[in-house]
C-alpha cells in the first residue's frame, strides 16, 4: 500500500555548510519539509543547536572573514523581499540589518578585515538594483553603483579596494563590472559577446577567478579573467561538461571543482595546474555548496540524490565520509527502501535533436497495460532537472505513477548553444520537443499510452498548460504549479526588476506581441480536455496569481474539468510544510481521479 501522500512533506535535510574561524565548527542549515534553520555543531557533527528561530526560511549562511559573526536572510511567505541578519558570537538573537520589507536585499561579501559588508538591493527603484556597503559598526549605508539591471555583488577584492559587480541581463547575458569602494568608480570589463558569468571572485593572491563561456566556448569553464581586457584563460575544462563550482583552499594549494555530468555531479580535489582525481562522495548524486576548512586540508560539502535528501559530507585524505546528522525519515512511515532511482535515457525530436531524460519507473507489479505515467517539466527554462532530491516526485511514484522527467532545448548543463534553441519564437520547437516525447512514453514498453499526464511547475506550468491547450489529445490529465498562462499580460504583472530579464527569452511585448500571444495558454483554452489542477500561492512574485486566476475563470465559464489550490503566505514554490502536506494530497488525490483508473 502506498503512503499517505502528505508522509512525504516532512523529510529532514542538511546542508549550506561553513567552518568557524578556528575549524571547530560547522555553520549550517537543516530542517524538515523545506523549512531550513541555522545551526551549528562540532566539525565531527556532535552538539548540534539551533541558532535562528524565524518562522520564515532562513537563507545562505556567510561567516566574517574574522571572527564567527553570520549573516543570513529571511523573507516573508516567500515574496523573495529579503532581509538581512547578523548573529553575532555568542549571541542567541540575530539582529536585522535592513529595514525596506518591500525590497530584496542580496548578501554579496564581507569586506576583508570584517568591518563592511556589500549587498545588491532594489529599495531606490524596484526595477533595477544597486550594489551598497555597509559599515556595521555605525550602519552607515554607501550606494556606489546604481545598476542598469538586476546585479549581484559576487565579493571584494583582498585588499578591500573593490567589489565586482554582475550585470544580470539575461541567462546568457552576463557583464562584469568592477567598482572601487572609495570613489565608486566603475569599469566595465571587456567581453567580445554575451558571456555567462559565475562564481566569480579574487584568490588570494588578487587573481579574478571565474566559470565562463568566454570568449566563444558553447561549455563553462573555470578561467583566470585579465580585469583590463577580458581575456579568459581557462584553468579546467572538462569535455563537453560544464563546471558547477570551484573553491580554492585557504593556503592555495588545493582547488576543489564540480563538474556536471549529464546532472550528476563530480567533485576533483588536487593541486592547481595539475590533473586532479575524482573523489568519490555518494552515487549518482548532485554536490554543491564547497566549504574549506581553515586547515586547508577538509573540504565540507553537501550531497543529494533521488534517493538521499540533502545531508552534509566531510572530505579528507581523498575521502568522502557523510557527517552524523539526524535519520531524515524520523517521524515520518518512510524508510529510504521506498525510494526509487531514475535511469537516464533519452529521444529523439522532430529534427534529430537529442533530448535528455530521466525515467522512473515505481516498485511493484506493473500493471497489465503498463504504469500510468506522468511528463514532468522543470521551472527556468534555462534550468535542468538534475539527479536531486524531489519528495513529491517519489511520492507520485509511491502511489504508483511512473515518471518522464526531461531536459528539452532550453534547459542548461548541455552548452550555451541547447539553451538558447528555445528562445521567443524557437519555443514552437519545444512544444514539438513535448509530442515527441509523448510517442516516446506510449512505446515504452512498461508505460500505459491510454494513461499519460502532464505536470509542471513555474516555466514547467506554462509548458503544461501550452501541452494540454495547444495539444489537447496527447495528455490524460494535468498538474499546474503555478504556471503562465498569459505571456503577454505577465509582463505587467511580474517583478518589476524581471520584466526585460524574461522578455529575452519569452519576447519583448513591443516587438514579439504575436509570438507570445500564440504561445499563450489562454488563447487555446477552448481546447482543453484534460483535467487539470492548479496550485498557486498569493505572494507568489515571480508568476502572480492572476496568472492562474485567468485560466482557471476561463475554464469555469466553460464548466471544464479544473481545481483550483490557492495558498495564503506563500510564494514561487512550497517552503511550509503544511503548504506541502495539502499540495501533495490535492495532487494524489487529482490523479487518483483522473489519470489511475482503466
């Protein structure tokens, strides 16, 4: 029997680890249900506390380069407005540093001898946001550069005389800009096209590090960039992967990479300028957030798989060992045998491109005709669907649906060139990728073609909705997570700051009206036979509500086949885990209905 979907809603995970200033211990995060705390605990994991006690997720913990104060964020209901935070040591109260609840306040560095930080906020003018200093002893807050776009400040220079700036102005579109602390000076670096830039910073020794396509490669590639003429030149380049991370020990003498393997992850440790073993961690799994130890000799990570949720590893000597941490299932009726692992595979589309998936296939008998089965679109689009931990996915399978999970044309880890093959009017293209992969669902051999589905949250809802509107006879039932449904009128609606940053992928309204109204759900809903559930919460401020509101009052006048989750204090995906318990009831529940029986 399988479990109550809302069973799956509670899971513990670990991670975003960073050591003390002496080594002795690890900041980092942990909770149940996606709800993520700070906390701290020896570096071998005994004497876990609690530091933070908001009711919202706390967000990144960054350490001062001096002494143990953090800083972390916080929002409210997942508007993503957030606030920044600082605990000193010793202390059990975090204290705020920012005070505009309705802007975003991104942590981008501590100043090098711990005085300053920098942060990218939009409070002067919600569209674009500007890079500011902060002294923290007297709050006295410095604008140095207004930015003509969303930006980021990705951290200071060693001697603390300048900050970098990333101009974010497209996913493909990245432009760096180094700004002097003093005066405010900018200067743009050269690039010789749009170029994708990140993890950039300074080594110790003032050397500016970065993963970039620069100057013409399609993969990203870790490079030393010259600040006067942009030229990259790289340090690691793994064939047809592209680089995730890179952190260089304190002591300079080990450099730690992430590859991306086709969505699993693979970490190398060893001297810089020299061939590095791969250090393995844990199977077929996604690593992330590369923390080194003041002795330059431990490396803290994070690891996730299908079947792992997110639990913190220490690497030394060339080897992995998981840190003792709480069993991730305690409290729960699951146990990690109830997991289930994808296979990667893949199809052809309708011009010879190769598409990507994953396939999982759930425990049990199959059924004579073969498993009901779900398409499942990722968010982005320029995202990918990696072999990371997705408790509602293994709760679909746990109640006996198969799933297709694919990276289409658009997605990223497979080169700038894949991720671009979607954009404005190329999107048609990746309808076409959809049906292709429908006929590759209804050949397989242990999939039900009467029984096939479709579910999607964020761009993946759009693609959902563009399925079930604009081919209406492929797809047997739908799930919506808050999806667009109005590509012309989402540009009014969305954050102000992300209107352009979309346009370049979606079309701009001036130019592209008849594009993006053809791929407007809304326009076909007349079409729709599959019945659909949509999810959506009301601080949502990346896909407002209306978006769904739109379809699903066009679908009721036509007394159509839809249900409507509407959440309160919630934002672009599920953190509370009583928004997860009713979500992933109401999609059991939908499927049960309309996409399980005969």
């Amino acid at each position: 029997m399988p479990h109550a979907p809302e069973a799956w809603a509670g899971i513990a995970e670990a991670g975003g680890a960073v050591f003390s200033k002496d080594g002795s211990r690890l900041f980092h995060l942990r909770g149940a249900g996606g709800l993520m705390a700070a906390w701290v605990m020896d570096a071998d994991g005994a004497n876990p506390r609690q530091l933070s006690h908001h009711a919202e997720k706390v967000g990144p913990l960054r350490r001062a380069p001096t002494d143990d104060r953090l800083i972390w964020s916080t929002d409210t209901g997942g508007d993503e407005n957030h606030a920044l935070w600082l605990l000193p040591p010793g202390e059990d109260v975090a204290h705020p540093l920012t005070h505009a609840p309705a802007a975003m306040h991104i942590f981008g560095g501590w100043s090098p001898d711990g005085t300053s930080i920098a942060y990218a906020a939009n409070d002067r003018d919600p569209k674009v946001f500007d890079a500011v200093v902060m002294h923290l002893e007297s709050r006295a807050v410095s604008r140095l550069y207004q930015g003509p776009c969303q930006i980021t400040v990705a951290g200071w220079s060693p001697d603390g005389a300048t900050i970098i700036v990333i101009e974010d102005h497209g996913s493909s579109d990245q432009r760096l800009v180094l700004v002097d602390v003093a005066t405010g000076n900018a200067s743009a670096i050269p690039r010789p096209r749009p170029t994708r830039y990140q993890a950039v910073r300074f080594t110790a020794d003032a050397t500016l590090m970065a993963i970039t396509d620069a100057p013409d490669s399609d993969m990203l590639r870790l490079c030393r960039l010259d600040p006067a003429t942009g030229a990259a030149t790289p340090v690691f380049a793994p064939l047809f992967r592209d680089v995730d991370a890179w952190a260089l020990s304190p002591n300079g003498q080990h450099l730690a990479t992430l590859e991306n393997d086709c969505g699993i992850s693979t970490l190398r440790l060893g001297a810089p300028g020299t061939h590095r073993q791969a250090v393995a961690v844990q199977p077929d799994s996604v690593l992330t957030d590369l923390a080194w130890a003041p002795d330059s000799e431990t490396l803290v990570l994070t690891a996730q798989s299908p079947i792992a949720p997110p639990r913190l590893y220490r690497v030394r000597n060339g080897e992995a060992r998981a840190l003792p941490q709480p069993d991730p299932f305690a409290g729960t009726t699951l146990r990690p045998t109830d997991l289930v692992a994808p296979v990667a595979t893949h199809w052809t589309s309708f011009d010879g491109t190769r598409i990507p998936t994953w396939l999982y296939l759930p425990q049990g008998t199959r059924p004579a005709a073969g498993w009901p089965s779900l398409m499942w679109i990722h968010g982005g689009p320029a995202w990918q669907q990696r072999a990371d931990w997705r408790p509602e996915m293994q709760m679909l399978l746990d109640q006996g649906y198969a799933l297709l999970v694919p990276n289409m044309r658009g997605s990223t880890g497979y080169g700038r060139a894949y991720m671009e093959a979607d954009e404005v009017e190329l999107r048609f293209d990746y309808l076409q990728d959809m049906a292709t992969g429908h006929a590759f669902m209804a050949a397989h051999p242990a999939l039900d073609p009467a029984r096939i589905g479709i579910i999607g949250e964020s761009y993946g809802g759009w693609a959902t909705l563009a399925g079930i509107a604009m081919q209406p006879d492929l797809w047997r039932a739908a799930v919506d997570y808050f999806g667009l449904s109005d590509l012309v009128t989402f540009y009014h609606t969305t954050s102000p700051y992300r209107r352009d940053h979309r346009a370049r992928e979606y079309g701009f309204p001036d130019t592209d009206e008849a594009v993006l109204r053809e791929l407007s759900p809304i326009q076909h809903v007349g079409r729709i036979k599959a019945p659909l559930l949509v999810l959506h919460a009301n601080r949502d401020p990346r896909v407002p509500m209306g978006q769904s509101e739109l379809l699903v009052a066009a679908m009721q006048e036509r007394q159509m086949k839809v249900t409507y989750e509407k959440y309160e204090n919630g934002g672009h995906g599920f953190v509370f885990p009583e928004h997860r318990r009713r979500a992933f009831t109401a999609i059991a529940e939908h499927l049960r209905q309309h996409l399980s029986g005969a």
